[in-house]
C-alpha cells in the first residue's frame, strides 16, 4: 500500500480501519523512501493523550514521552496500540505502539500525572532563547532531503558544529481534519533537532537516533519550538543530541537523542 501521493495539508491521513497513511510529507531525510520519525513520534503522542482523555474524565498530564526507535519505517500505512502498563487515579505508565505490518517500529512510554498548584514555587533555570524573529532563516533542504524537511521553517543561530539555538515550526497538520494538542504538535517536529547542527556533514558520517526522550516542566503554547542544541560525538561510535526545548513565553523542558555513529557508506538507517 503506497503512501498518499496527492498533495493534504497534513502528515497522516486516518484510514477507515483505523490505520494512518502518510503523505508524502513524511518523507525521510536518511532515505526518502521511509518515513522521517519525527511526524510518527507526534502521532504516537496524539494517540496515548486520545486514549487518555477516552478513558476518563480527570485528565492527568503529560510529563515524559521516552521512544525507543526499533526501526525504519516505509512509506505505508501504520497503526497504533495503546496499553495501560500502570494505571492510577494520580500518575500512569501508558505504552503506545506503531507498527507497520504487524511489526512494531517505535515504542512509547509516556508518564502522566496530576496537575497540582505550584505557582509559588515555579522557576527555571536554564538559559534564555532568542525569539524567533531576531533569527536568520535557514533552508535544512540545504543538507537533507526528504518530504518532512521540506515541510519545515527554520530560524537558526549556529555558534559552530554542534552547538545551535534554533527554532521550527509547520504549517500542515499532524492528521488531516483532526485536531490535536500543542504537546502532540510540537512532538511531531522535535526529532528534527538532530539534524539542525551536525558537528559533521551527513555525506561523510552517519549519525540517525537510536531514541528520543522528552521531559516536560509545563505543557507547550504557540507554534515555535525553540532548541538550545548541543550535540556531542565519543570515540566509538556513541552520540548524544541534547536540547532545552522552548516555546516563545520561554523554556519549557529538555529533549536528548542517542545517536550510532558510524561512517556514511552503508550506514543510512538502522539497520
């Protein structure tokens, strides 16, 4: 089944058995015939908060979205699975799944918990972000291909290889005709993060992520997601991306990806 080739304002199209179609859109930047993981991350999010706010009326919120990336995924239709690993009136463990014919692509733990009153003692200590207006706009199609990086704005203030403060947004939906929540939109761009500085260029070394982690301090408001990119590189094979994520009222948590390291010849994707 081939992904969607007309031309939707969107990443995904839900299908009438429930499964979801990429649009040309998703396409990858290691490999234009698979899909860039970064809308499927944002779909993965949509589906455990669906799934929550279906269940029950006390909603918790989101604080941690940990994805394991078990593979590439093609340009086709997949399908989401959502189980309650620890349920509670306070805090839960929600494991979500995307799988591709049956096999699963990525898996999400997310951790949900009650919204207290914290106003007296809410701070933050990480450092300021330019606003997106005072950045240069930065064309990513100038390094990678693919549908998703095409989709993209990007403002960019590069310090020097591996090391960024950058801000994205899109103006096409995560789903087609569906609504979704500021944390499912901006989860359906962050895994851009690891390939807005590379310390090398991605012709000469592969570097995909192996995972993402993002944990939240507050929920997300606006259309910028703002990173504070610091990208590091051991000698044997192991990186790690790590961003303060922001949206324009400030920081608003932190993100880090693993990264293989290896060089480029035969070294696109993750196999």
């Amino acid at each position: 089944m081939p992904s969607d080739t007309s031309d939707p304002q969107a990443y995904f199209r839900r299908m009438d058995d429930g499964q979801f179609m990429p649009t040309h859109h998703v396409g990858g930047a290691w490999n234009v015939t698979e899909q860039h993981v970064a809308p499927a991350i944002g779909l993965l999010a949509h589906a455990v908060e669906a799934d929550h706010a279906a269940r029950r009326t006390d909603r918790l919120q989101v604080a941690r979205l940990s994805y394991d990336i078990w593979g590439t995924i093609p340009m086709d239709a997949v399908s989401v699975e959502i189980t309650v690993l620890r349920p509670g009136r306070t805090i839960e463990l929600v494991e979500a799944r995307l799988c591709h014919d049956g096999r699963p692509a990525i898996v999400l733990r997310a951790w949900l918990t009650q919204a207290y009153d914290s106003a007296t003692i809410a701070a933050d200590n990480f450092p300021t972000l330019p606003l997106p207006e005072t950045l240069s706009a930065w064309t990513p199609s100038s390094l990678w291909a693919g549908g998703f990086i095409a989709s993209v704005e990007v403002r960019r203030e590069q310090e020097r290889p591996g090391r960024a403060r950058c801000w994205v947004r899109s103006q096409l939906a995560l789903i087609d005709g569906e609504p979704v929540s500021a944390t499912a939109r901006i989860m359906g761009l962050i895994d851009i993060a690891n390939g807005l500085t590379p310390i090398a260029s991605p012709a000469d070394v592969a570097f995909p992520n192996l995972d993402l982690t993002a944990h939240f301090f507050r929920s997300p408001i606006g259309e910028w997601v703002g990173f504070d990119i610091s990208v590091s590189s051991g000698p044997t094979g192991v990186g790690l991306t790590h961003s303060i994520l922001h949206d324009e009222s400030g920081p608003l948590g932190t993100l880090s990806q693993c990264l293989t390291v290896r060089p480029a010849l035969k070294a696109h994707g993750r196999e």
